[in-house]
C-alpha cells in the first residue's frame, strides 16, 4: 500500500465541489500540473468507499506571513540574510484538482474529505474511463502517448470507435510551427493506429497532403536516430519503432514536365513515387474550384455544365456552325472544338448556339482553356491520367500527395478532386479499405473561420460532419485554432495541443482551462501534448516518442534533391525505371526528331501503360515521319500502326 | 471513562464546545445552554496579575548591569535550541444551572521539534489536548456521582488555602474556574516539559516560566522565555538600566524564587531594538536552572534567544518578543484543538 502524498482540505472560502477539490502535500511531493491523483474517501457512501480520481490544475504555495514587507523586516532588507535563520517559515503546497472520474458515480456529490495518493497504472485507467475499451475481447484503445507522474508511465489509450468512427471521428492538432511538433505526433499516431487498429474494424490507410517542406517526404525511411527513451516509449506502446512499410507517393509534373514536382526526387527514393496527372475528364467536375465566382455567373455555369455532359466523352457531328465531327476526350479535343464553333459562329453571325450566346461561349473557352497552364503539370493538354489508386487501397498503406511547391490552384483542385473521389468510393465501398484516415496541415488555410466559402472549405466541413459515417476520418493540424472554422475542430472528438502562443492562448475558446494549465501548455517541451478526448473529461497531458521516419530536414540532407535535368535525360531516367537497357544515345536521337511536347506526352503514357517492350511502345506513342524522298523504283512499303490512330487526331490535319 | 463508556453506550466525552454543551444537558437535565464565546482570560495562560516591581535578587555580580552580549545580526543561524514548548487554553460557560456558570475548558500543551530548520511534532511524547468541566460542585444539586466521580470534571469550589469557599457569585465562581484551567495548561506544559528533560539531550526553549516544576528548573535543557511584564524584577536604578538595554544586550543574572516556585537564574534579553518603541518592547525574561557558570551560561541562551527571533512570528501581536518557533507550536495547538 503506498502512502498518501496528500489531504484533501476544505474551508468555506475555498469549499470541495463534486468537479474541483483542493488538497495539500508535503514540500516534496511529485505532484505537479496535470499529475492525477486519486483520493479515498472515508466514509462509505451507498454502502461503498468512494474513490475520486483527478488532475491538478492548479498548485499554490504560501506561508504562514501576512505580508512580504514582514520578510522584508525579517531579514533587514537583505534576501542573503534569509538562509541564516534558523528556522524555516511553515510552507504549504495546496494545489486544486478538477474531477475526472467518481467511483460511484451516483449519486454526485462534492469531494470527501480523505487522503490523497498518485495515480498508478490502474487508477490512469480507470481515471480516464480507459477502462470501458481497453477489456480483453473488446480492446479499441489506440495509443496515443505516455503518462508520467513520479515512478509512474502510464500507456493513455484513446478509444478506436471515437476517434476513427463511428460514435466519433477526427483529430485536430494546433501548436506553434516548428515547436509543437504536429507533424511528428501524426506521424507518431498514424503508426500507432496500424499497430491496433482492431482487426475487427477492417482495413485502413491513410492520405496525406504534404503542404509544406519535406516533412512527409520521407516517411519509408528509418530515422536517423532514435534515443533509447523513445524506443522505451515504443515498446511501453507496443508499437515497432519502424518506417512505414508500404508508402507511396504522388506529385505532379513541374511545369516544363521533365520531373515530378516534389521535394522527394533524389534518384534512390523514386521508385514509389508515381506522377500524378489529369486530364480533361478528371478536371472539369472540379472546375469551379479553379475559377472566380466572380467570374462564372449562372450562364457560364450552365454551358460548362453542358459541355460536361454533351461534350466531353461524346461524339459532336458536324453541325450548325461545327465544321466537322468532334470526339472531345482532351484539353487538346476541348480547344479545338471551341475553336471550330466559334469560327462556325463568327462565319454565320450567329449570336448564340443552343441557348448559349457567344460572349458567354467565349468567356468559358477562356477560363477553361488556361486551366492547363495554371496547373501546367498536374493537368494535361493529352489526356494521360496518373492517379491514386482508388479501388485498390490497400490495408495500412500511406499515400503522400506532395502539393508543397505547387501553386495555391493546383494545391485547391488537387485536394478537392482527392477527397471527392475517396469519398465516392467510400459511399460505394470499394475504394479498398473500408477506413481511411485524411491529413490535412495548414487549416488556417484551407478552413478559416472567416472569409469567402471555398470548395476546400465546404468540403473540409462536410468531411467534418459527415466522414465518420462513411469511414473517412479528417487528422488536421494548423497553428491557431481559433481561426479555423468552428464547425470543423468542433466536430473533431479528438484534440491535441503542443506548444501554444501565448496570444491564441489568450482567446475564448482556452478560457475553460487553468491559468496553470495555460501556462503549462505555453512551455510544452517537445514530445508533449496535451489530449482531449471524449472519454476524458479533463485533458491531460502525454509525452509521445519521436517518428521512427527520417524527418525532412534529415532526409534532405541525406537525398538531395536531384538537379534540373535536360529534356533526354529527364526521359532517360524515367523510362530507365522500366527497363534499364534504355540507352541514351536513342533517346537523344529521338530529342533530335520530335519537339519537346509530343516526347513528353509519349513518356508519361509510356510510364502509365508500363509495357513489357518499352522502346517499342514509346515509339509508337510518336508520330511516325516519313523521309522526304523515296528512292527510285521502291515500293511503298504500308505498315500498320501498332496501334490506330483516335478519330479526330489532332495531328490529322 | 465513565461507567457508560465502560458499559460501551454512546456518551462519548465531549471533543468540542457543542459538544460539551449537549453532553452536559443530557446529564444535568435542569441545566440550561449558555452560547457563549471564549471567555475573559488570556488564551495564554496568564493570570491578570497586579503590576508591580520587585527587587531583584543579583547572583552575578554585585549591581544590576547591562550586558553586551551579541550584536543581534552575528548571531543569525546559531541557536541550539531543539524544541519549542507552548500551551493553549480555551475556557467557555457552555450551560448554567440555578445561575452557577458551568465551565469548559480545553487546555492543549505541545512541543514542536526542530531538525534541518524545519519544525514538526516531537515524536517522544504526543501533544496534550484535554477537554474538561470546571463545576462548583458545592453549589450544584443534583449532579450525578458519575459525573463527580469522573476525573476530567473539576471542583472548582473547594476550599482555598485559608479554609474559604469561592463565593456563590458567578464572577467569582467564573475566576476559580479560570485559575484551575491555567492551572491544568500549566500541569499539562510541566508534563512536557519534564518529558523532554528525562528523553533529550538538547535545549527546550519553553514559553514561560519553568520553576513550576523541580525537575525542570533544575534541569539544563529548560530555559523559560516570559514575554508578560506585569512583574518586574528590577527597582529604582535597575529599572533605568533594564529599560535602557539595547538590542542584543541582557541584564545582570537574578534569581527568581517563592513559597510556591522553585528558585531559578532569571535576566532579561532585548531581542530587538526599541527605538521609536515602547520601553518593554522586545523584552524578554529567561529563566534557567542556576548552574555555576551563571555568566557564561546566560551569554551563550541570549545569544540563541535572539538568533530565534528570526524569521518574525508576525503576524502574531507580541511579534517582537515571540520566538517563531513558539508561533509554530501555538498554530500547531490551534489547529488540533
């Protein structure tokens, strides 16, 4: 039986209620704020001895003087003389706790009188309700962290069904940038969701949005090192202090298209680091993210609309002002079919075709034509498409969408096409996992509580609201809490908090926590949080370990980035992951022959299509050219393409 | 114990002045509360005295002198002083009975220890906190021989030593109750204090006089500390002088003896300086057994009397003379009795 570090006391001025009670310790105690403790009563209420478990939130010291000029007198004005007395002033340490737990919990009544002892292992859980999910058989805790108070290292459990769905869903970090170490508690957390996610729940993955710097680029690569306290902390947690097994990552091209646009391009690192491109199809549902509402009024907004449903994908006959057949599959297809009509309708005199008039028509071709160099890169002229692979996630894999070096549209209509598409899938469950777990940084962002409702924006909200039914779970992080929209942090369950500043400490929205706490969480060391879960009726605080992934300043270092490259040898090493036989003197032969992008466009559907014949197939991709004199007496020699030519080949003029 | 107690009813003896006064309607039917607070009387012990002065009986020297004995911030953080000795006494009329008060009275004595500066309770002996009645039995009828009988109810109106029974006034009979309850805190502090004598082996610094008890003002490890001046044991020149002491001088040595104490070497202190002050500030008489080095003897506890008088017991209003260990013991007292 340990003894008590502690009593509870009461007086009428400072009175026990059935949330808050105060007690005192000796000088020496390891109480401190955020220490739980439990107290036990004694008396027997309803035939049982009452156990109130609580965290401290508040510590006071004094002595016994009335005034400090009575020290001042004391010690003749001199603070050096107060080590000569002889004895030492009577000093208490009173501290104030708030109530996490009654045992019994009926009926509810203030805080007994009673000695007060620290919390062991069982009391933490019982303390927090982990209790009610951490039973054998129906075990949902997810580590999130370690509790520490005196000898005591208690595992804090958050509970799988309220933090993934379905009674509750979403987590939220805020901390300062560069201190709170958001990045590193999600990537801790993300991990510790694999390990024990319960294999009665299903399968899960996750998506992340690497918004800035390289800080999810490198999440399949060890750390570089990793203090034995931390893989304590690990084995305390059951989780193997390992990279992620199975990452993979997207990004698009750079503008001119010879690389991928990511911080992760170091030669070592790019074989699971796939381009993602789109084309026409993928876009135009999306198109309203991309542009002004300014500018689309209700009659530009129908005649994209019907060129999403009559246009695209659909064979136009040669009609009206339509000097031929269109089959409208590209950007490429787009541009020619609005040029041919508006020419069709110039021609004529025409003011409008099929309702839609011609400023209206030439508005449209302007906004939509330019989305393609907007997103140079992402959005392709020809149509080739690189994408995630919805319908075929797989269990406990990570999927790193690089947007950091993009432009702020490309970033909107990547992040609004993603999540659409996963939670289409997810309403059809068969995007692979019947789980999937969204991290989002930057909600300052992409949700600020004022300004102009974006797509992003709306779409983060319904997420927040709606996700958890469909199994898709928002994980957000952002500096200042209370600039994001209320109704996405309020609909999270889960709350985490690293260092804070002191100004977003100063806002409403912390005026339910201490001062002490306040405090406290304004000089969180790094590997602290404070956590707020719906179990939890106080927040407490853990310290995590640090990410077993190489973090993005290390892995810079050790994979640079790889320098700008030329036009063959950008094609070089992209086709050379496919067959490393490629050589370079054929490429640049080619490079000799064809402009830059048609050679492009033959690459990316090259690394699409994967062919088992490499240079044949990248071959093909280009458009034949016939010498320009035929020797005398020779026949024409007719082969057929290896594959035919698309109706309305825009290269067929 | 009662014979109820002993019988395991439940008339357990009263731990409180409510307490008491239930206690006592149950025994004494007739009687009637009284909700009164604490009586007149110094919670201190100390009888109101007539002021006078007296001559002082010199063992040290042949005049009455002043004494240099330290300068008050040298001796800072040196006393040998291990524990701090103090008595309570909380004295209430809880009932009346035909008009006679009856009396309750809770003294409480405890000794407060010191080791590395900090003061905690001596663990040789507990502190002493007695509840009791102060009844003049002779003037109350019908009061049960259980409760005569009982050792923790006083007779307040035995007969003096001149063979006379208090009066039937209640002041008067209130009076006898009150010198019999500083006369138990007084038993109750010599209980202590001879404890400390027989288990120790280092000084006590008790508050108030030690010629109470033989064995204590014999004993070496008692040293009394009075802060009261109703008696003044200094006359004509020795009174110019005693007033004049300065901070950190003392008085020649004395000796303090009567019919009913035992004689012990007696000087003042001044702890502190008077200046700006009233004559008596920071002026303390100590007591101590009469050794052969009465000189020595008394430089040496003035110096830790006055190396006690930090940290200051404010906010307690006889701050100036009290030592912070004595504020320590009466806190300690107040908060358990």
């Amino acid at each position: 039986m340990t003894e008590p570090l502690g009593r509870v006391v009461a007086t009428e001025r400072k009175p026990n209620t059935p949330h808050e009670f105060h007690f005192w310790t000796s000088l020496d105690s390891p109480v401190g704020i955020g220490t739980i403790v439990r107290v036990d009563g004694a008396h027997a209420t309803s035939g049982q001895i009452p156990h109130i478990y609580g965290v401290v939130v508040e510590g006071f010291s004094y002595t016994d003087l009335l005034t400090p000029m009575h020290d001042v007198l004391g010690h003749d004005g001199s603070p050096g003389n107060a080590g000569l007395a002889v004895t030492e002033r009577t000093e208490i340490r009173l501290y104030s706790a708030a109530v996490l737990r009654q045992i019994p919990e009926e009926p509810l009544q203030p805080v007994p009188m009673g000695e007060v002892f620290l919390a062991e292992e069982a009391d933490v859980a019982v303390a927090l309700r982990m209790d009610g999910y951490l039973k054998e058989g129906s075990h949902t805790g997810i580590p999130v962290g370690v509790y520490r108070a005196g000898a005591t290292d208690s595992v804090v459990y958050l509970d799988a069904d309220f933090l993934l769905g379905p009674e509750a869903a979403h987590l939220n970090i805020t901390g300062m940038s560069g201190l709170a170490t958001k990045t590193s508690a999600v990537e801790f957390l993300l991990a510790s969701v694999f390990a024990h996610f319960p294999e009665s729940k299903g399968s899960i993955a996750a998506v992340c949005f690497n918004v800035k710097g390289p800080d999810l680029c490198f999440l399949d690569q060890p750390a570089l090192r990793l203090e034995d306290s931390d893989r304590a902390l690990y084995e305390k947690m059951g989780v193997k202090p390992e990279p992620f097994a199975n990452v993979r990552y997207f990004a698009p091209y750079t503008a001119k298209g010879f690389a991928l646009n990511t911080l992760r391009s170091n030669e070592a690192l790019v074989h699971n680091v796939t381009p993602l491109t789109w084309g026409l199809r993928e876009v135009l549902q999306y198109a309203e993210v991309l542009l002004n509402r300014d500018d689309i009024d209700a009659k530009a907004d129908a005649l994209i609309d019907f060129i999403t449903e009559r246009v695209v994908d659909r064979k136009m006959d040669k009609d009206g002002p339509l000097s031929r057949d269109h089959t409208v599959q590209t950007f490429g297809d787009l541009e020619a079919w609005f040029r041919d009509l508006l020419q069709g309708m110039e021609r004529a005199n025409a003011e409008s075709w099929r309702t839609h008039h011609i400023a209206t028509i030439r508005k449209v071709r302007n906004r939509l034509s330019n989305i393609s160099t907007r997103c140079a890169g992402l959005v392709t002229d020809t149509g080739d498409v690189s994408d995630l692979p919805f319908g075929s996630f797989e269990d406990r894999a990570v999927y790193v969408v690089d947007v950091a070096t993009l432009e702020e549209d490309a970033q909107d209509l990547i992040f609004a096409r993603i999540v659409s598409k996963l939670r289409e899938h997810l309403e059809r469950r068969d995007l692979g996992v019947k789980h999937l777990i969204v991290f989002v940084d930057e909600l300052n962002k992409y949700a600020p509580g004022d300004g102009q409702d974006t797509y992003v924006r709306k779409m983060l909200l319904d997420i927040a609201e709606r996700g958890r039914y469909l199994g898709l779970v928002l994980f957000s992080a952002q500096q200042f809490r209370s600039q994001v929209h209320r109704r996405v942090v309020g609909n999270s369950g889960t709350a985490l908090y690293g260092r804070m500043d002191s100004d977003e400490l100063a806002t409403p929205g912390y005026s339910v926590l201490s001062a002490a706490t306040r405090t406290r969480l304004a000089t969180l060391d790094k590997g602290q949080l404070m956590v707020r879960h719906p179990h939890f009726t106080q927040p407490i605080f853990v310290r995590f370990p640090r990410p077993a992934v190489l973090q993005g300043r290390d892995g810079v270092e050790r994979f640079p980035q790889a320098a700008d490259v030329t036009l063959e040898t950008a094609l070089y090493k992209s086709l050379r992951t496919l067959d490393p036989s490629i050589p370079l003197a054929w490429l640049k032969s080619l490079v000799n022959l064809y402009d830059e992008a048609e050679l492009l466009g033959a690459r990316n559907a090259t690394m699409l299509a994967k062919p088992s014949n490499v240079r044949a197939f990248f071959e093909s991709r280009l458009r034949r050219i016939i010498p320009a004199d035929a020797p005398a007496g020779a026949s024409r020699h007719v082969t057929s393409p290896l594959r035919p030519l698309p109706v309305g080949d825009p290269y067929d003029l | 114990m009662t014979a109820k107690e002993e019988n395991g009813e439940k008339h357990l003896w009263p731990a409180s002045a409510h307490e008491a006064r239930r206690f006592i309607l149950h025994e004494l039917p007739r009687c009637t509360p009284v909700d009164g607070g604490t009586a007149e009387g110094d919670r201190h012990g100390r009888a109101n005295e007539p002021p006078e002065l007296l001559d002082p009986d010199i063992i040290e020297g042949s005049t009455f002198r002043a004494v240099h004995v330290a300068d008050p911030r040298s001796v800072r953080g040196q006393s040998g002083f291990a524990g701090f000795l103090d008595g309570t006494q909380d004295v209430r009329i809880v009932n009346q009975i035909d008009g006679i008060p009856i009396v309750w009275a809770t003294v409480s004595a405890a000794v407060r220890a010191r080791t590395n500066r900090r003061l905690a309770s001596w663990s040789g002996r507990p502190p002493v906190v007695r509840g009791s009645y102060y009844i003049p039995f002779r003037y109350v009828d019908g009061m049960p021989d259980e409760l005569r009988n009982d050792s923790r109810v006083v007779d307040t109106a035995s007969q003096d030593r001149s063979g006379k029974f208090p009066s039937r006034h209640p002041a008067a009979l209130m009076e006898a109750a009150v010198q019999r309850v500083q006369q138990d805190r007084e038993n109750a502090e010599i209980e202590l204090a001879e404890a400390w004598c027989a288990l120790e082996e280092q000084a006590l610094y008790v508050d108030g006089s030690i010629s109470a008890s033989p064995m204590v003002s014999r004993s070496t490890l008692a040293v009394g500390v009075i802060k009261s001046h109703r008696r003044l044991y200094a006359e004509g020149d020795a009174f110019r002088v005693l007033v004049a002491l300065r901070a950190g001088e003392r008085s020649t040595v004395f000796r303090v003896s009567s019919r009913s104490r035992h004689p012990v070497a007696s000087w003042y202190v001044r702890v502190r300086a008077a200046t700006g002050r009233d004559a008596l500030f920071g002026l303390v008489r100590v007591e101590s057994a009469e050794t052969v080095d009465v000189s020595a003897r008394a430089d040496e506890l003035s110096r830790w009397i006055i190396a006690e008088g930090s940290p200051l017991a404010l906010p307690d209003g006889r701050w100036d003379k009290m030592a912070y260990g004595v504020r320590d013991a009466e806190e300690f007292l107040r908060a358990i009795s």
